[in-house]
C-alpha cells in the first residue's frame, strides 16, 4: 500500500448563529468562503487529497469547490466521530497520514499544517493534537497529560475542580496515521445524552496504547473558530492587523 496525506474537512455543520441559510463553512472570509481556504492552504503545504464531509445544504459546498476534493454525505448529524467515520470506505484501503480539520477554522494555514506533520513524523507520534495555551480555558475542552503524554481530553462539563486549572486546549486540529485512526473510530461509543460519536474521544482511546502527543501553539489567532457574526467580525479584523490588509 502506498503512503499517503489525506485531509479530511468537516464542512457538513449548519451553523444556525451565523444568521445565514448559507452552510457555516460555505460564510465568506475576508471574501473568500471559510471551506475555500483550508482547501488552498492544505494543497500549499503538499496535502493534495483532500475529503470534505458535507451535510446541511452540501449543493453549496460543492459549488464553491467543485472538482478540487472528494464528497462525502453526513446524511445524519450524529457528531465529528460519526463524520470520520463516514469517509472509511475511502480510506480503508491508505497507509499514512490523515489530518482532520473543522470547516470553520478559516485562519488554518499551510505553516500549520506543515509543521503539524513536521512534528507527527519527527516525533514518531501516533496522534498528534494541535494544542494552545490560554489564560482562561473555561469552555473548552482540556489536555491531560500523564508523564508528558496526551491521555485524554476533557471537556469542560465533565472536568473535575482540578482538571478545569489545566490552560492547554484543545484546537480540534488532528494528524493520525491512517489504520490507527480507523480502529479508534470503531471504539467510539455515543455515551452522552445526545447520543453523538465525538471525535475528542480517539484520543484517550489511543492514549491507552499509542504515542498522543501535541504540537502547541502559543496564543495563536490562526485557531480561532468562526460560532457567530461576533466571532467572524473580530477574527477578520486580527487576519487584517497581522497581514497588513
């Protein structure tokens, strides 16, 4: 089997905050659609095979980047574990990496990815999660750590006093190797009350026997995730500041 790159985009959300019938992944930024340009910048860092999981309105999506990725239907919101799990016919058959990317991330750029499978391979990692460190973690999912190693993320409803100290979160940037990646999305069980198969769980699944480390960046813009008009407004005015725009 030959080594591969493969990213998968998870653009099948609604986004019923951005105030649109736009999917949320299909919202301009900075002109150019959110999904657009994690697609350009993967294919600038040598990312050429590219899935992207479609689901509320997937005839957008399709019309923004035609030709350019691989479809795959969410045809049931059942969470991002369930979304990964859909592309497994199509990756069933790859040895490699696969980098997992939310749709609305639109700052994600080709020296993040880069460096991501910079530090996977390098480091010899199983897993490897693009972390940050803030000051104030509260709502986000947090990164627990046993002698230096990633054994789990826990989120902010389920932390324990001391758990919710913990400044390093979650980006919800991911790159695996392929098949270590498709026997965890099996072990994935739907054990909340929404009954969602939650992508955050490979990692204490794969922390139980595998190399999970991070690749950490510091307070970094290019992590922000687009929930709302708020939140789009302000990460297109900091994308501006830092490029001079």
């Amino acid at each position: 089997m030959e080594k591969e790159q493969i990213a998968i985009i998870l653009s099948a959300g609604k986004g019923t905050r951005m105030k649109t019938e736009l999917p949320k992944c299909a919202v301009p930024f900075c002109n150019k659609p959110m999904v657009q340009r994690i697609v350009e910048e993967c294919r600038a860092s040598g990312v050429e095979d590219i899935i992207a999981v479609v689901g509320y309105q997937k005839e957008e999506i399709i019309k923004i980047l035609k030709d350019q990725v691989t479809y795959v239907e969410q045809k049931e919101q059942l969470g991002t574990g369930h979304a990964v799990l859909c592309c497994e016919k199509l990756l069933q058959n790859k040895e490699g990496l696969c980098y997992i990317f939310p749709g609305d991330m639109p700052l994600i750029d080709r020296d993040i990815i880069s460096n991501l499978r910079e530090i996977h391979l390098s480091n010899h990692h199983d897993l490897t999660v693009v972390t940050t460190m803030v000051d104030d973690p509260t709502g986000y999912g947090r990164i627990y750590r046993e002698n230096g190693l990633i054994k789990k993320i826990v989120e902010q409803k389920d932390a324990t006093e001391e758990e919710q100290k913990i400044k390093e979160i979650n980006s919800a940037l991911y790159c695996v190797d392929i098949q270590i990646l498709l026997k965890a999305l099996h072990q994935i069980k739907p054990n909340n009350q929404v009954k969602e198969y939650y992508l955050t769980d490979i990692v204490e699944i794969l922390g139980k026997n595998y190399k999970v480390d991070s690749y950490t960046l510091e307070n970094d813009y290019r992590l922000i995730g687009i929930n709302d008009l708020e939140t789009l407004k302000k990460a297109e005015e900091i994308y501006k500041k830092h490029h001079g725009l």
